[in-house]
C-alpha cells in the first residue's frame, strides 16, 4: 500500500519481484536504498570487497563501524536494507560476478541492475543475462557525470556495442579505489552522492518498468533499452543517445536452453557427477566444458621445474604472488596445464565441482545439453 497511488505500478510485482543488484559501492548503496524503500520482494547482493573509510561520504548504508571491520559490503547493505525493509528476503554473494555467481540464479531474477565500474564486469553480467534470456540494466558514474543503459536479449548487447579498442583492452580491471586514487592525484572528488543519487534512481525506474512487461508492450511505459540516458552535473544538462547493437553471429548472447534439471551438486566429486549425468542424459560419454580452465601444475619454461597448483585459472596468479619460490616470476616464464574439458579421462576423479570453480546453481555446458545443478 506505499505506493497505490501510482497507477501503473503494480505492488504485488513489486513484492514479489527478484532483483539482483551487481556491485554494492556508491551507486549500488542508492540502487538497494531504493529498492528497499520500494518493498522489492527478494533482493540478490554480489560484490567481493570491503567496506573503507573513503566509502563513507557516498554510500548510505555502510556505517564508521563497518569500515573499522572491513565488513564485507554485501554483508553491511544487507542489514541496513533490513532494517529499512524487514519483509525484503536479502541474498549475499561475497564473489566475482565473472566466476561465482551461477547462472541457474540469474535465471531465477527478473531483473539484474549493474552497479560496477569497468568493462570487465559489465561483459560478464551481459553474458549471464543473455545466457539466462533476461534484461539488465547499466549504470556507470565519474565525477558530475554518469549514464544509465538497458540491455534486452533479442533487442540490445553490451559486447555488441564495443568498439575495437574496448574489446581490446576489455580484461583491465579498475577498482573503485583506483579511480579514487587516480581523482586525488588530479585533485577531484571520483564522484559524488549526488551523481549515484541521479543515476541510481534512472536505473530502479527503468528495472520497474521492466517487471512491468504488459504496460511495456501495451506502449504505456517506454523502456530506456537501445538508448543511452546522459547526465552532466556541471552545467546541468542531460540528453539520451541511441545506444543499440545486435549482432546475431555474437557468441556473447547464446542462449543456453533448454536446460535439464538435476541432483547433482558443487560438493560432489567429478567422478560421481559424470555417473549421475550419464544416467541422467543417457550416455555413457559425457564430457562437461567449463569457462574458466582448471590448472594442476605450472612449469617453468627455461627449467622444466614444475609446481603443483590444484587451482581454478583465475586463482593462478594469486598463488603465483604468494609462493616462495614462484614469487617475481613473469608470467611470460610459466607455462600452465589446463583442463576445458572435464571427462572420464580426467585425471582429477575426486576433485569436487566447487574445487574446479564452478559456483553453485551453475549451469553445467555439456556435450549432451545444459544441465541445472542443483546448489
């Protein structure tokens, strides 16, 4: 009953909508606050860093507390957005979009509102969301400027909108503290509450609308999707662009269906996993492919020197960093042996799913179809 007066918006929808939200800095604080304001029925948190000081003049929901912690931030918005709404049910993911978040949870969203702050991440979430055939929408701010994007399976793709110089330099990774401490160098403020405040509300406006589907295709509400919203602080002027993109051939919007539902879980070993997907499937030659490749050894090139790894790709470099005697060498010097291709000749037999880095509610690509697993 919050807010009946408004005629086109629907409060069972809103109560019973599944959003996740990407990203919980600056603009992700004003998209939850939001949301929770809104009585947004169930909310799904994913960011991997934690609460600083230098967070605390632009982002409502984290407290000097937190910061003191280093209180993980989905964990610091989740309880405030409890507080502002108890009867939200809050999910958290202290993960990666790129690795830890399954894509059977993506298709259990309605919506997913992205709140980060480079390519990297921004392809990944358009990648699940084309995958799991559902709208996302963007948000990116800097300074008294920021924009907002919708991105529709069928209609719209972020990767298609990449020029040739993005898709080159797509892996950089520039986290919130990097861009603040590149704004300090030249002696500006990275952004302000303010700007979150602006684009963080054209976002929740456009993700309303698209839980909204019959008043979109009625005409009664127009989406922000193919289109660019353009906010400049300085001199108060704004403008939307035509932003649209599709390419058919692009592999980033493949759509993984149909999708057979299953027993198997992250916790069982690969062993029992390919006994319970042959039965299920009907074939005794099952092979599962995964995104990122699992590593068991790294060999130095100019000495053959081997060093067992046992990791995802994507965890190398850190151990890399930490081992005694791998530390300072280039990558240019390791060689790395991975595994794409999870079979019965795998030698790994009692490795666990969650120990080759596939997350929970994955969707596992087989040679057989996509299958669900189950947590």
């Amino acid at each position: 009953d919050r807010f009946s007066l408004l005629s086109w918006m629907s409060a069972e929808k809103v109560a019973s909508a599944r959003i996740m939200v990407v990203g919980c800095g600056a603009l992700g604080n004003e998209v939850l606050k939001n949301l929770a304001l809104l009585g947004v029925g169930h909310l799904t948190l994913v960011d991997f860093d934690r609460v600083e000081p230098r967070n605390l003049s632009r982002s409502i929901l984290f407290t000097e507390q937190d910061a003191m912690r280093q209180c993980p931030k989905v964990e610091a918005a989740a309880k405030r957005i409890r507080d502002i709404s108890p009867q939200t049910e809050v999910e958290t993911i202290n993960g990666d979009i790129a690795y830890d978040v399954g894509l059977g949870l993506v298709r259990n969203m309605d919506v997913v509102i992205g709140c980060v702050d480079n390519r990297w991440a921004r392809y990944c979430i358009n990648r699940l969301c084309m995958r799991a055939n559902k709208p996302w929408v963007d948000g990116g701010i800097d300074g008294l400027e920021g924009t907002a994007r919708v991105f529709r399976p069928g209609e719209n793709c972020y990767a298609c909108n990449l020029g040739p110089e993005a898709l080159k330099d797509l892996a950089w990774r520039m986290p919130c503290s990097g861009i603040i401490r590149r704004n300090q160098e030249a002696g500006r403020a990275a952004t302000t509450p303010i700007t979150a405040s602006i684009i963080a509300a054209v976002q929740v406006q456009e993700a309303l609308k698209l839980i909204h589907d019959r008043q979109l295709e009625a005409g009664e509400l127009t989406s922000l999707c193919g289109k660019m919203f353009c906010y400049e602080g300085q001199h108060l002027t704004t403008k939307t662009v035509c932003f649209q993109a599709y390419d058919d051939d692009c592999p980033v919007h493949e759509r993984w269906e149909p999708i057979v539902a299953s027993d198997v879980t992250t916790t069982m070993t690969v062993g029992k996993s390919l006994d319970r997907l042959k039965a299920l499937l009907k074939s005794n030659d099952i092979s599962i492919y995964l995104d990122n490749a699992f590593v068991d050894y790294v060999e130095h090139k100019s000495t053959g020197q081997q060093t067992r790894v046992m990791l995802p790709a994507r965890a190398v470099a850190d151990y890399i960093e930490q081992h005694t005697t791998l530390r300072g060498c280039l990558t240019g010097d390791l060689l790395q042996n991975e595994y794409y291709e999870i079979d019965d000749t795998f030698p790994y037999q009692q490795l666990t799913l969650k120990e080759l880095g596939i997350p929970a509610c994955a969707i596992l690509y087989t040679n057989h179809g996509f299958v669900e697993v189950k947590s």
